[in-house]
C-alpha cells in the first residue's frame, strides 16, 4: 500500500524495502542478496550514467536480464508514425532511443565453468553503488562446481569528468586451487534488440502499457566498421533513418602477475578479448576494460572511431586511479552544492541521495542535450523529452549546478526553429514546442494527451525565467531566452481570443487545450494552462523591459531578429490582465476548467485497486467523463504560481482536488507534498514525500524496471527545498516559511543564487543560514528581510511550523453540493466498476481461446 493511502495518523517512514538485503546507509545504496525475481528493478536501481552514456545495472556475465540496456542520451531512431486514421498536422516522425551496443559483457569461466549468477553457488555476495565515489562495486564468492572458492569484485563506473568514456575493472582471485581461467570481455550489438539468450525475456502481460517505449524490432544500426587487435577493437555504426553514427572502442589492460594470452576477435556484431591464464591460488588476475562512446547526426562513423582513439589515448596516458579520483572530485564538488541532510534518518538519507543523484546521472554531462523521462537507465517513454525537465528537473540544477540547466535550456533554444515550423502547421503565430520529443519534432501521437498540452510553452519559459533569475545570466537571456520567450509569448497571444462579458467588459481565453492532468482533456481554459500563459506573457514583456533599461544594444539586437514591435507588447500584457481565471462561487475554488464541474465525480474511495492505475483498464473516454485526475493540475499551479492565490484560496482548492486525484502519474504525489505542507495537512505531506521518495526503490507504481521516474527525483528534492523547506523564489528575494515535519530534528539544504551559496538548516525551532561561498544576499523570513553575509551566520527563531490539520481532506466533503443548475454533486462509477463487469480478453488470451 502506498503511504498517501495508509491511514491517517500513521507518519513513520514506510519500511517499504527489506532492510535485510538493502541495509540503510546514508551515502550508498547496498544489496547483500542476488535475486533473479526483481532483475528489472536492480538494474535500475543500480544503473551508472552520466547524462550522456547509460549503463543499466546488467549482471556482467550477460545472461539473465531483464532488459539489457546502454543508452546514449538523444542517440535514436526515426520511423513514421502509421495513423490508424489520418489528419490534418498530426504528429508523422516517431522517436525512439536506441539500445547501442553493450560493453558490460565480462564472462569468466573457471576450468571450463562459467559463472552465471542466477545458478551459481554464491557463498558471497555483494553490490554496492557508492554516491560519493559514483562507483557501482560487486563482490562475489563463488564455489565452482569443482569446489574451487573464486572471489570475484568488479566495478562499473561512467565518468562524470569525461562524459565519453566508462571504466570497467574485473578481479579473480582463486582461494583453493589452480586452476585454468578464461575472461571474454565483449562488445556487442544485439542487432534488432534481440537477446542472445532468449528469444523475449519480458513476458508480454498482454495489456498496452503507453508507458513503455515502442519497440523497435527490426536491425537499427547498419555496421560501418570493425576493428581490433590485442588492445583495442572498434565498432562502428549508423542508423539507418534517423543516419545518426556512433563508434565505440574497447581497450583492455591487465595486471597479472604470471602468463596469460590474449586472442581478439571483431565482427560486424560484436568484438571480444578473451584472456586466459592459469593463476595459483591468492594470485588475483585483474582486468581494466575502459571504453569509449562517441555519438554525431552528422559526421562519419570512422571519424568517430578515431574520436574514440583518442579518448583511449588518454585516458592511457593519464592512468585510471586519475579517473577514479576525477569522478571522486567531481561528485565532492555536486555534493557540496546539492546534498540535502536529514538529521537521524540514515534510510531516509540514503533514499534522497539516490534520489539526487539520479538527477546528476540523467543530466549532468548531456551538454546541451535533454533529459530524458527515465534518464538513461531505461527505455520507457522512448528516451524522449517532455516538461518533465523544465518543472520537475530543472529547478534543481538551477539552484545548485546552474551550467546543467544553461546546456538543457540552450537545447530547447535549438529546437525554436522546429518549434516555429510545428506553431505554423496548428495554424498559431510564435513557436509550439512538441509535447514529446527527441530531435525537435513533434513525437506524441496522441494529440489530445500530446500536442495539446500547449502548456509546454509556458513551462520551458517558466524555467527560463527561474534560471535567469537565480544566475543572473543575462547573457543567456538576450542571446537565447529571449527568444524563448518572445516566440512562446506569441503563441499564447495568437492562441487565445477575447470575449465580451457582460457588464464586465472582456476576458481572454484560451480554448481546446489539455492542461498537466491527462485524464481530462481539450477543454476551455484550463486553470493551469491560464496561469502560466499569463505568467509567459508577461515575462516576455518584462524581459524585454529590462533588455531595453540595461543592455540597449541587447534589445536592438533582440528587436531586428525577432521584430517585436511595441504594440505587440502591449497586447501581450493586455492579454495577460484579461486572461481568464475561472471561478466556482457555489463550491468555493478554482474549476480545472469551464466544464470540469459539470462532470461526475469520479467515486475514488470505491474504486478497488485490481482497476488501477485507472488509464490500463478504462477507455479514455470512460475517465474523460468525469472528475478524476492523473495528476495534480490546479495544485501544480498554486505551487508554481503561488504568489497569484490567497491561503485560503490555496487551502479549498487543495481539499476538493486532492480526493479525486489519482496520482496514477509519478509526477503528482511530489506536488501534492509541497501544498499540503503549505496549507497545513502535515501528515498528508510526509505520505506523499514517502511515495515520491520510494517511487523506484520500492518499485510503488510497478513499472520502476523500466526506467527511474525522473521527474519524481526532481520532485523528491522539490519537496524537500520548496515543500518542508518553505522556499519560495516568486521574486528577487528567496522567501522563506518552512513546514519541518515533526519527526525530523533538522532539514538542511543549500541553494545557490547568483554565486551567493547559502546552507539553510531548518530545525522545529529556528531556521539558520550560513553563506558558504560567495559575497552573500538577502533573505525573507515570514515577511521580514534580513542580509546575510559571509561573516556571520544567521539564526531565525521560529514559533511554529504551519498550520496542522490532520489526516487528509475529507473526501465527502464537497458531495450533496448545488450546482448552479440545481444539480447535485454525487461521486459514481463505471457501471464496469460497480457490476464487475469482466475486462475483455487481452490479446495473449485471445490467441489462445478455441474455435467456437
Ligand atoms: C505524465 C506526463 C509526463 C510523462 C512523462 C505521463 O504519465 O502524465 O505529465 O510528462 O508521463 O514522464
């Protein structure tokens, strides 16, 4: 049971893993048990990356698996999209990420015996994946069938200070006897995904899963060239459509104290180095593998090869105790900016931190790349792109690791062009970004849970503008943001039309837009899609202002590239104070939009659990019928847009939406955390963070094997900083106004603004500031200002924490209510719900029933 749906009262963190094989340590997530019956979920668990190259966390020998999987960030292939149906600008070029051939392959074999994990006698065994270090370590014991005891330790690493290279370490150590071993370390491109071992090793559970990535099931990468003798072997190859090329090279090193051979072997497919040797007793064969990726849409795949060359070359030169100590200081480096301490919870603290460093492992060197929903430790959602990393993602490295969020946001800068062609084919003025997306061009086929969720613009401008703000990067700002923001604030003006309301003048709305909640779609304007549009508006105007009073010559650039004229301003920020802001008088809050109220309320309490999530056993057109979410929608926009709701305001809307949100989308519950604390249901707060929290690591919504749910890591720290730390940057100055739950002795965590870095330890009593780089700044502590500098800390009593409310919003609270039209507020079901109608036989099933 997730936390959110424990019963009220009940705060403890939820001992949602076996502590027994994943023992709490606050700096490193260990496994002291192999199982095969969770493979999927490990290798995710312990995937290695840098936000270029993916590794996930494969067992060396390559034999059980659930899902091989390396990834290089933006590397896939294009295919048409076949409409069923055709029409008018729907999306054409499918995107997915490419599984590219897989250097994790190591195999040894003891006397002719080979290691397989899933089968072999472990007296030992450990895998540890350290966060300071960035080191994934296994230990083995292993008695061959013959007797012989044969430790084994090998480590995985994908460097953060050279995004193209990984490093890989096997050591065998035989305990009793002599004997003969062999090591094949490999290379290898699964031509058409297909698993050397088996045929599908994911049994299909016969339901379509729209979470997945779509399969590409025939050969992607067309062999360029192979190469290899005793050090080094190369493969290279292109994609067939999308032509996007990729080298990788292999180079082994050994530290054997005794004679050994090597034999190479390269083909289009794969290449391997087998080492053989015949080590005594306590004599340890050890094998350095580094490998090298380079990736290009345009140049030739033998160039990359040389590219890879030379990576090699200097990794060789430099030696690989540099490599591990380079990865050692740069990850000392993000800790010091992004950790996040919780006082006396060592599994809570081991949980953020894993949380935290998926974000560096999804972002860190993509260097102007995305990132991707699962990051790069799995294939779900195809690799591609959505809002995910403007709201969920990129507040983090905003505050903490600025460049990771200068590289993303100039790669939504490079996508203008596109985003401009995509705005002319829906027929709008400005730039639409696509819903989903690897290469720029729309990815999402179905538009009404994709392309319509324009929200997109106001999201990559709304991260745009916290980016600006916090960095002070104004450079940025007149050479790419600007024209993020100028092009998106178009799109709205285009988008939306005005409408005469009588006796009060005119409003304007936005219509046939899906907002953030996937379970209600095209509407009339959408609460959140309003707000943000409003906020894009206006922000446009504004950063153009200030181009104009500080950088004059910026703003002429500015105003010749775009032709932004002075009237066109004026009409954003008409827009803008006319947008449409709808209101329920009778019920008290903000209706998700025009029609939502009139809807049936969706009956959540009664829906029993065998029927969710909701989008596996429903038509969408069954859920778009009603007043049920996927994910927080109005909550999102009290949250980002904060400033613009009064307590109270925030407190309605919170306690209607709250009991019919779902929270079938990982990216709702971390939101739901950070305005329950505000508003005051504490407990709630700490159940969603747990769920956030767990998401992957307890496998809660079952598809972790997948990938991570990246967006919830960025939602986690968002919960955190924003949620229980009481931060809030609507403005200039950081605000301050925490909500510490009762268990937690202290929260710290650090934020950097404008090179200013201030720790801020939230404790139930006090809340305290410390400058830890930079000249300093000025904060607000519930209302009052104060300065801070590097001399001296500041400490801040505090007299509460909030409000309390206990428990949860009462979910009949709203039932029995009049609507305008005299109907009445009444939550049902799906007759399939209530009659327990049976679900149709899925297609395996299908296939498998006789001739009538
Ligand atoms: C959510 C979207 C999200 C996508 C990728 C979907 O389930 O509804 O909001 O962008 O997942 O994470």
């Amino acid at each position: 049971m997730r936390a959110a749906e424990r019963p009220s009262g009940d705060t403890s963190a939820p001992q949602y893993l076996d502590r027994l094989r994943f023992p709490a340590d606050p700096w490193r997530l260990v496994e002291t048990e192999f199982s095969k019956d969770d493979l999927g979920v490990t290798e995710t668990l312990f995937a290695v990356g840098n936000g270029y190259l993916g590794l996930r966390g494969n067992i060396e020998d390559g034999h059980d698996a659930h899902a091989h999987g390396t990834f290089i960030n933006g590397f896939h292939e294009t295919w048409d999209i076949l409409h069923a149906e055709e029409a008018y600008g729907f999306a054409r070029t499918g995107q997915t990420i490419v599984n590219v051939p897989d250097p994790k392959i190591i195999r040894l074999y003891v006397n002719d015996e080979p290691l397989l994990l899933s089968i072999a006698d472990l007296i030992e065994y450990s895998r540890v994946l350290d966060m300071r270090d960035g080191v994934l370590t296994r230990e083995l014991l292993w008695r061959t069938p013959s007797g012989n005891r044969v430790r084994i330790r090998s480590r995985r690493m994908v460097s953060f200070a050279q995004r193209h290279v990984a490093v890989m370490e096997f050591e065998v150590t035989l305990l009793d006897e002599e004997a003969p071993i062999a090591i094949s370390s490999q290379l290898l491109n699964r031509a058409a995904g297909i698993d050397e071992y088996r045929a599908n090793p994911t049994p299909n559970s016969g339901i379509n899963d729209p979470r997945k990535a779509s399969k590409l099931d025939k050969r992607v990468l067309e062999p360029r060239l192979h190469t290899g003798d005793d050090r080094r072997a190369v493969l290279g190859y292109q994609a067939e459509n999308s032509k996007m090329t990729l080298a990788v090279a292999m180079q082994h090193t050994v530290d054997f104290d005794g004679d050994f051979d090597t034999v190479c072997e390269a083909e289009e497919d794969y290449a391997k180095h087998v080492f053989r040797a015949r080590p005594r007793p306590g004599q340890t064969f050890t094998l350095t593998k580094v490998v090298s990726y380079h990736t290009s849409r345009v140049v030739p795949a033998r160039e990359l090869a040389d590219r890879c060359h030379r990576t090699l070359d200097r990794v060789e030169a430099e030696g690989i105790a540099k490599q591990y100590e380079d990865q050692r200081a740069w990850l000392d480096g993000f800790w010091s900016r992004s950790d996040v301490e919780i006082e006396g919870h060592d599994d809570v603290q081991q949980a953020v931190r894993w949380n935290m460093f998926q974000l560096a492992q999804a972002a860190a060197r993509g260097d102007g790349l995305g990132v991707a929903a699962k990051g790069l430790t799995g294939s779900g959602y195809g690799g591609h792109y959505f809002w995910d990393s403007e709201i969920y993602v990129m507040p983090f490295f905003t505050y903490t690791s600025p460049i990771i969020a200068r590289n993303a946001l100039r790669y939504r800068y490079q996508m203008l062009p596109a985003a401009r062609r995509r705005a002319a084919e829906l027929a709008q003025h400005g730039a639409l970004y696509p819903w989903r997306t690897i290469n720029g061009e729309e990815a999402s086929a179905y538009y009404a849970a994709g392309t319509a969720q324009y929200h997109i613009d106001a999201d990559i401008s709304f991260a745009v503008d916290k980016y600006v703000r916090a960095t002070g990067d104004d450079e940025f700002l007149s050479r790419n943001g600007i024209d993020i923001l100028i092009e998106t604030a178009r799109m709205w003006a285009d988008l939306g039309f005005w409408r005469k309301v009588e006796g009060k003048g005119e409003s304007f709305r936005i219509h046939g837009v899906t907002g953030p909640d996937e379970y209600t779609t095209v509407v009339n304007d959408n609460l959140y899609t309003n707000v943000m549009a409003r906020f894009n508006l206006r922000v446009a105007a504004k950063s153009l202002g200030k181009l104009r009073d500080r950088w004059p010559e910026q703003f002429e650039k500015v105003v010749a590239r775009l032709g932004v004229t002075p009237d066109e301003v004026e009409e954003w920020e008409r827009a803008a104070d006319g947008m449409a802001i709808l209101w329920d008088d009778l019920l008290g809050i903000h209706p998700q939009d025009a029609l939502f109220n009139e809807r049936e309320v969706w009956d959540l309490e009664n829906t029993p659990a065998d029927k969710r999530p909701l989008l596996l056993h429903f038509h969408p057109l069954v859920i778009y019928r009603f007043q049920v979410l996927k994910q927080a929608d109005v909550v999102l926009a009290l949250f980002l847009q904060g400033e613009h709701f009064t307590p109270e305001q925030k407190r309605k809307d919170f306690e209607y939406y709250d009991p019919i949100t779902t929270g079938d989308s990982t990216l709702s519950g971390v939101v739901q955390s950070i305005i329950a604390a505000e508003v005051g249901y504490h407990e709630l707060a700490l159940r969603y963070f747990w769920d956030g929290l767990y998401v992957d690591l307890a496998d809660l919504h079952e598809n972790a094997a997948d990938g991570v749910h990246t967006a919830s890591t960025g939602g986690v720290w968002s919960a955190l900083v924003y949620g229980f730390g009481g931060f809030r940057d609507h403005d200039d100055v950081l605000r301050f106004d925490p909500r510490l739950p009762e268990q937690w002795p202290s929260l710290t965590y650090r934020i950097t603004q404008r090179g200013t870095r201030v720790r801020v330890t939230v404790r139930q009593e006090s809340i305290l500031f410390a400058i830890e780089e930079g000249p300093g700044l000025t904060v607000d502590v519930r209302g009052e200002r104060h300065s801070l500098t590097q001399l001296q800390e500041l400490e801040v009593p505090l007299d509460h924490q909030g409000e309390r409310i206990p428990g949860a919003p009462d979910a009949q609270a709203f039932h029995g209510t009049v609507r305008a039209d005299g109907t009445v507020i009444t939550p049902s079901l799906p007759t399939s719900v209530t009659e327990d109608v049976e679900e149709p036989p899925t297609e395996t099933q299908q296939l498998h029933m006789p001739e009538s």
